[in-house]
C-alpha cells in the first residue's frame, strides 16, 4: 500500500478515547452519552466533542457554565 497523507491526517486527528475516560473516570459507555451532550450544546460533531473533552479539566463545572450560557441565549432571544 502506498503512502497517503490523508492517512496520516486520519490518523493523527483521531482521539484516544481510553485517555479521555481515564481522565474523567468514566467508562466508555457513560463517555458517549457525554460526548453527545458535549456535542448537542456546542453544535459540533462527536468527533469535535471528544476532542473537547480532553480539553475540559472538570465535567461539573463545564455543564454549569454550559447551562449557563444556554439560558442566557435563550432569555436573550425572548426578549
């Protein structure tokens, strides 16, 4: 098989996701239904989200802050 950069490119963006549940200390099921919420508030792809999540230090506090900011939109949008 021949050398590709895309395969390169592929490859270096994927995320280990082992690494983000041992960050959070979560499993790999409960880290989908995060990456979900992650991904459905910030209108990013899943893919997008995990990659967040590795940057994200503590969940709690980024859910607050993302509630947060979400109400404010709405309450901003009504009036």
């Amino acid at each position: 098989m021949p050398y590709n950069k895309e395969q390169d490119k592929e490859v270096i963006e994927q995320v280990d996701v082992q690494a983000v549940c041992n960050r959070h200390n979560v499993g790999r099921f409960e880290l989908l239904g995060i990456a979900t919420a992650v991904a459905r508030y910030e209108n990013i792809r899943p893919h997008d989200a995990l990659k967040k999540l590795l940057e994200i230090e503590d969940l709690d506090v980024y859910f607050k802050e993302l509630k947060e900011k979400k109400l404010k939109a709405e309450f901003n949008n009504k009036f």
